[in-house]
C-alpha cells in the first residue's frame, strides 16, 4: 500500500493522440504479427542488440505516477495493458497500446468503485485468451477511526472498450481486518480445462493475523469465490500467481525469513506444501520494520525482494518448468538479483534449494559494489525464454542513480545475457521529499515485464522529468528482443 496521506487532487488528461487514433482503429488481427519494426522480426534475429522500442514515457500524466504492471494480450502480442499508481488522485492510472508498445493511451481508469470512496493504490492487470483485461487495486478508504482498504477487479472486454468497476470488493469485510497489495493472473493454457479463469492473491490483515487469501472468477471478474487461505503467519506478503499450460496454479511469497513457492493442481481450493526458493537477508532496522533494506537508491521506503513466480507455458524442452526471481543480499552485502528454478511439482532443478549457491542473475559487482533491486520476470511462452528486469545502479559509485535494465535466459536461468539498461539515462528517487507523495513514493514497491512473441515489454517508474516539469514521476516501458547469449 502506498504509504501517502490523499493530498491534491492531481487531474491529469493527457493522452497521445497517436495512440488514441491507433485505439478507435483497433482492429488488429487476432493472429497478427508482433509489432512491426524496421529494426526486427518475428522470425529474424534483430540487427541491433539496443531497445527495439526505446524508453517510451507511458504515462504522460502530471503529478507522480509509480508502481507498475503490464500484460500482453495472449491471442495479439500487440496489444498491452499496462497500470500504475496516480498519487494524489483518486483513481488509478491505465495504460493501453495496440502496436506493441510504440504508443500508449493513459487515462485516470478504472473509475473508482462508487460506494468506496477515497484513494486507490497497487496497480495489477492481466489479460484472458478472449481479449478481456483486467484491473486488480487497492481501495482506501478513509474513515474516522483509520482507514480500510478493499480488493477491486475492474474488467472491459477489450482495448477499445470502457472500464467498468464493480459496485463490491472481491471479499468484502468488515472494520477489523485491511486488504494490501494484489496480486493478479488469468488461466490463458492451451491444455488448461480452466482455461479463462481469473486469479487474484492478495494479503489480509485481520482477526485471524495475517494471511495471503486467493480468490477467483470463471465469469469474467462478475463474481468471486470465497478466499481460501494459501499461507498465514506474521509477515507473509508480496504473493505473486503463475498458472501453467495444463492450469496448475504457483504462488511464490515472502515472510521475514524467506522466499517460498507453492502449487495448487485444483484451481487454487487448495496448496501443496510450501517450497523454500531462498532465505532472505534480514530487514534493516532502518526500515521501521526490520522487513525491508534500506539502500542509498531508495532509502526512506526501503526494498523488499518481491518475488516474482513463472512458468514456462512453451512447448519447447522446458516446457511446465517454475522460476522463482527475487533480490537479496549480495555477497558484498548490496542487493543482487537471483533465481531459482523447479520442475512442474517442485523439485528444485538449480539455485539454493539444490544444496548449492543460488544462482545470480546479474553479473558481479566488481570491485565497486552497486544494487541491483525491484526485479520483475516474465517467461515468453513462445520461445521459453526467461526475462529478468531490476533497477541497476550500475557504475554510479554512489549508488543513488539506477536505471532500469534487463536481462535474459534461454537456459533455463543457468547463463545470462549482458545486463542492458532500457531505460536511456537515469532516475533518481532520493530529491528531497522524494517519499512524501509530492514527487511520489521514491520508485514504489514493485516493477513489471510481459513477454510474447519474441518481444519483452518492462514498464517501469522513472524519475527523469521531476523537478524540470510538472510531469514529475513517469510511467516508462520499451520494448526488446533477447541479448547476446540469451
Ligand atoms: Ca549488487
Ligand atoms: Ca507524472
């Protein structure tokens, strides 16, 4: 949840016209090529290495905008549906291209539910094999004896479509117990005999303590079942949800020891035991509670390992395989990046669950230790390749500048492409009062990759316009293709 008090209300209408022209025209076909592009093809290695869409600003919104997801629709790689935060505001901020990632629309969607009223926060979307998409946040609402918050799924039929936001949560409760963080994905496997259906994790503080509840939906976000409880205990959080081709549902989350994955062979009503993906280096005290680090790229609001859980839906050799990615503790104690890879029920293939050191993603640091933090991940069903995306501080010796930066595998996560920045020049989230919602919430607590087609699309938050114009922070994606060696 985004710790900010509503503030100003921050109207923003800013749309390219472009995108908005190519939107009404959307008329893409459903089998239709990836994005067009002078520099790649689909079925040609691309003649430049760099961005094959370079940073794009997404959001083109005033005020700050931050905490990302994206998705590709499964049936058309041209289409993305993308979300963030809009601090200061009371709506979140949607994002929707239908050429791969060129142009964008942004507008203040989805409206927010009218008999919750207050502010909305943590962005999550997906897209199903029919086209709908979907638009999972948080709704606060302030009250006099504090606040509650609210899971909401907005859902539209298609990119050309309207929001529409339902009138209740997806697990309506009452004052004793506040709803954080969702998490969102749909059922899109080829094999899958739930195929469609829509899954959404999120955590629930209440009488029980804490839980990471799952609910889901076979009518496309109308209806909700009763939240099963996939894990609890004092400090589970930053669930993340993969299903597999044949519909076996993952859940990867973090407590204050370690990393754990889970799988669930019937729709989610219940889970396997939980699998250990990595111990996590202790929390800084600095952090209020010892459940987060403190790094001099985002010191106020610290860093958490948000795992993200994948699987390889390919019909290639690794097909059904389950990646866990996630930052940590380096070896020279800055943040790293690092994987863990399983079989389809668990078994741990490579990193420390084998017994061995777990495997790290981006390169060593060098003699200069730099951060490597927010990692997001996303396997292209088309080709089995496992893309990681981080913030880097790279060669700044300061570490406060980090620019976001991908990389990818086609191994499996044993080797790695050369770490490349996607973003063209650095933010930096440490102005002052960068955590104080007038320029955001540093970078937030989570940022996003989607990949189908050959084609990776990270969208990220970026703080190059802050202070030079009324932008502020931005919403930024791009799209790629696979590095040298991945
Ligand atoms: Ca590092
Ligand atoms: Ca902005």
């Amino acid at each position: 949840m985004a710790g900010f008090a509503a503030a100003t209300l921050l109207l923003s209408a800013c749309a390219t016209g472009s995108a908005e022209r190519a939107l009404r025209a959307a008329a893409a076909p459903r089998s239709g090529p990836p994005p067009a592009s002078s520099k790649a093809s689909p079925t040609g290695p691309p003649a430049s290495l760099g961005p094959t869409v370079a940073a794009v600003d997404v959001s083109n919104a005033s005020g700050p905008q931050s905490e990302t997801s994206v998705a590709v629709d499964p049936s058309n790689p041209r289409i993305l549906l993308a979300g963030s935060n809009n601090i200061g505001t009371s709506t979140m901020r949607a994002y929707s291209s239908v050429d791969g990632g060129r142009t964008w629309t942004s507008r203040d969607d989805p409206p927010p539910p009218s008999r919750y009223r207050g502010y909305s926060s943590d962005p999550a979307v997906g897209i199903d094999d029919r086209g709908r998409q979907y638009f999972a946040f948080l709704q606060i609402v302030q009250e006099a004896r504090g606040h509650l918050a609210y899971i909401f799924v907005a859902s539209r039929t298609g990119a050309a479509s309207n929001w529409t936001t339902p009138l209740q949560p997806i697990s309506p409760h009452g004052a004793n117990a506040l709803d954080d963080k969702p998490t969102l994905t749909v059922d899109v496997g080829a094999s899958s005999s739930r195929r469609g259906r829509v899954y959404v994790a999120w955590s629930r503080f209440g009488p029980s303590g804490k839980q990471l509840l799952l609910s889901s939906s076979d009518d496309g976000a109308r209806t909700w079942s009763s939240p099963v409880v996939v894990v609890a205990g004092p400090s589970v959080s930053d669930a993340s949800l993969a299903v597999s081709s044949d519909g076996d549902l993952y859940a990867a989350w973090l407590d204050r020891t370690a990393i754990w994955v889970a799988r669930s062979t019937d729709g989610g009503r219940a889970f396997g035991p939980a699998t250990l993906a990595d111990i996590r280096t202790p929390g800084d005290l600095k952090c209020g509670n010892a459940f987060a680090v403190s790094i001099p790229a985002q010191p106020h609001r610290c860093v958490r390992p948000v795992p993200t859980v994948t699987v390889d839906r390919s019909t290639g050799s690794r097909g059904g395989r389950v990646y866990v990615t996630y930052a940590n503790g380096g070896a020279n104690l800055s943040e790293d990046v690092f994987v863990a890879s399983f079989t389809r029920d668990l078994r741990p293939l490579t990193g420390y669950p084998t017994g061995g050191a777990a495997v790290q993603v981006n390169p060593p640091d060098g003699p200069s230790p730099s951060d490597q933090f927010l990692p997001a991940a996303a396997v292209d069903p088309s080709t089995g390749l496992l893309w990681v995306c981080f913030y880097d501080t790279g060669t700044d010796a300061s570490r406060v500048t980090a620019r976001f930066s991908c990389t990818d595998s086609a191994d499996g996560g044993r080797t790695w492409a050369p770490v490349r920045p996607v973003a063209s020049v650095p933010s930096n989230e440490t102005r002052a009062g960068a955590d104080t919602g007038k320029h955001g919430n540093e970078y937030g607590d989570y940022e996003s990759v989607a990949a189908e087609g050959g084609f990776a699309h990270p969208v990220w938050t970026d703080g190059r316009s802050d202070g030079s114009s009324p932008l502020r922070e931005e919403v930024f994606s791009a799209t790629i293709t696979a590095g040298p060696g991945g």
